[in-house]
C-alpha cells in the first residue's frame, strides 16, 4: 500500500465508520496518548520494566494506532504525505550527507 492510498482509505474508512474526523486539537491529543502507550510497551519490552499482569507486548498495533491518527491529522490539514516525506528526506539527506559517518559515537 502507497502512502497515498493508506491516507485515501484512511479517510473512506473515517467516513463510514467514524462519521467525521476529530477536530486538530483532539487528534493531536489522541496521537500524545498512543505515542504514550507504545513508550509503555517499548519500556517493557526493551528497556528495564517487565509487563504487568494482563499487559501484552502490543507494539505492532501500537505503531498502527500512531500511523492511524497521523494519517488523520495529515488527511484533515490537507497534508500530501507523499510529497512531505520526500521533501524531508531531501532535507536530512543535504543536512546530514557527512554528519553521521563523521560521527565517532557511531
């Protein structure tokens, strides 16, 4: 699936089943609290805390849920994803053609 017809389905499936997208305000906070739940996961499962009882390891879904609402946000402000992401990978590619292999913590 293309970046452009995950935001086409993304927005048919809004209109069927959502009725309509959430304001701006509201899915940026919606994108906070899954970014949050997959920070939750990511601890667990690599980073020093264990699951808690009835917690499983999630992260497949959680990264779906943050791409979900992304893909919302970027739908309702009428943002071309396809066209941001190589826009920005142009950007890093001149911003860091030397930066990371001159880096010697790498």
């Amino acid at each position: 699936m293309t970046i452009e017809q995950l935001q086409n389905t993304i927005d048919r499936w809004i209109k069927k089943y959502g009725v309509r997208y959430f304001n701006e305000l509201t899915n940026m906070t919606i994108l906070t609290e899954e970014v949050g739940e997959l920070a939750r996961v990511m601890s667990r499962k690599y980073g020093e805390q264990s699951f808690k009882a009835g917690e499983t390891d999630n992260l497949e879904d959680e990264l779906a849920d943050i791409l979900f609402v992304l893909v919302c946000i970027a739908n309702q402000t009428g943002t071309d994803l396809t066209k941001a992401v190589e826009k920005n990978l142009l950007k890093k590619s001149n911003r860091d053609k030397d930066r990371h292999k001159k880096n010697p913590k790498l």
